[in-house]
C-alpha cells in the first residue's frame, strides 16, 4: 500500500518524508476536498515534478457544466496526473468519447461495495475503485480477492457522511436571523452525545463525524490487499497529522510494532473505527 494524503494546502514539503502521493480536487467541481485551480494543478506539478496527483471530480454535473467540464477533462489529460476520482457518469462518458489518456477512479461514495461493481467499471475502462467507507474490513478483503482492479480505501480522518446542495448552514442562521455564523458548525443527535460537523462552501453542505475515523487496525490487514490508503488532513491539526503520517510509515517499513502503532495512534486521534467491524446491511438467511 502507498499513503495517499488528502492534502488542506498547497504546499507539500512537510509531507514529502512520509508519502509521494497527494489528492486534492478540482475547483468548482468537488465536494469536501481542498481545491485547487488548472494553473494551480499545473504550478504544484511544476514545483513537485516527481509526486504522484489524484484528482477528484465528484460533484453532480449539470448540463451548463458540460462544456467547461470537457475542456477540462481535456487540460487534465495533458497533465502527468495519476488520477481522476469521478463521481458523474459524464466523466466517463466524456473520457470515453474524447479517448482522452486519463486513469480513472470510481468514486460514487456509498456505491463502491461489492466485487462485482468494481468488476463492471474496470471492464468500462477505470484504474481504480474508490471503496465504500460503509462495508466492513472483511468484505475489502473479499473485494481484493476476486477484482483486478487497484483499490483505495480511506482509512483516517472526519468521514463524509452526507452532502446537501442547499446552503443548509447559510438557511438556518437566516431563519433565525442572524446572519454570521461559522465555516465549519458542529451539532449533536438528539439524546445521543455523539457530534458531527457540519461544513458549506459554494458548492452545498456537508456533513461529516465529528470523530475521527481510526482505521489503524483494519490497516495492518490490508495493507497488502490496497493499492492507496487514504490519510485525510482536512480539520485535523497539523502537528498530530504529522505524528499520524510518521507512524504509518513506519508500519509500512515494519519499523514498529503492530499493537505499539496502534497504542499510539489510539492516543492520538481516539479509537472511532467506522464500520470496518461493524455491518451496516444484513442478508437474510
């Protein structure tokens, strides 16, 4: 497995002794992933020529953004990127038609949950699968046995939960007139005392947990099994991502031992694992 890290800024020095491979999106097209412009795409691949850059597309598109979307798509294919995750179909479709020489991700967040489906999107031409934040460690383990697709998974950070078009933050604040209110607002479950963030840019709302997903365990099983782990900066401090970004490089160079790295991520960012162990869907028997 590389790291890949789901970077918050543009610069890329202090990442560069732990990992060689950066995601970010693309600006006015992504949801929940700091964007970055072509001309900007093209300066960091300028200033770090030997990286390797994903780049995310995963907002719905509308047919007013066809036409930019296309020059983009084309921009993007002349550019030494490793990767498009897209979540539209067009993205494909245009791909597809313009036979433009783009490694595509599937990337439908809630939808990458079985082999089969992995299956049918390499036969339509895509590198890699994006899996589902919702299935289990054991059933990516299932996944990696029966695709020959190259596999991410995301593994650490504030996991995406919803995404609203509406300005949902901007709508309350004005029904209860007040018009400040904050980028990024938190709110709890009723009678439940767990927290969620909830965060609007241009684009709509997003709502994510408020934990920090620690997919440390699960990463000690699959770490043979996918191509990418994701590490996620986004609303995570600096200095203790960088401690998270130490520790699996030295799990991935077996410079430390297996329950010590995990003792040690626990201190860091908790002990919230998702649903690697938990089942969300339940076939009857």
């Amino acid at each position: 497995m590389k790291l890949l890290i789901q970077i918050n800024k543009k610069e890329l020095r202090e990442y560069l002794p732990f990992a060689n491979s950066f995601l970010i999106g693309l600006k006015n097209y992504s949801v929940n992933y700091y964007e970055l412009s072509l001309d900007e795409i093209k300066e960091m691949l300028n200033t770090y020529p030997n990286i390797e850059l994903f780049v995310s597309i995963n907002k719905n598109i509308f047919n007013d953004d066809l036409k930019d979307l296309e020059k983009k798509l084309i921009e993007l294919s002349k550019l030494n990127i490793k990767g498009v995750l897209f979540y539209d179909l067009s993205i494909l479709s245009i791909t597809q038609r313009l036979n433009l020489k783009i490694n595509l991700c599937f990337h439908q967040t809630h939808m990458v949950t079985n082999y089969n489906i992995c299956n049918f999107y390499k036969d339509l031409g895509c590198s890699y699968a994006y899996l589902s934040t919702e299935i289990t460690k054991e059933e990516m383990e299932d996944i990696s046995l029966k695709t020959n697709i190259s596999l991410i998974s995301y593994f650490i950070g504030h996991v995406i939960i919803s995404h609203s078009k509406r300005k949902l933050v901007t709508n309350y604040y004005q029904h209860i007139e007040r018009s400040n209110h904050n980028k990024i607002n938190t709110i709890k479950e009723k009678n439940k005392d767990r927290e969620y963030l909830v965060v609007e840019n241009k684009i709509g709302t997003n709502i994510l947990t408020g934990d920090i997903l620690n997919g440390s365990r699960a990463f000690l099983d699959l770490k043979d099994k996918i191509e990418y782990g994701i590490i996620d900066n986004n609303y995570i401090d600096d200095n203790i991502f960088l401690q998270i970004l130490e520790l699996y490089k030295k799990s991935l160079e077996e410079k430390i031992d297996g329950e010590l790295f995990l003792k040690d991520m626990e201190k860091l960012i908790g002990n919230y694992d998702g649903f690697f162990y938990t089942k969300t869907i339940y076939k009857v028997k």
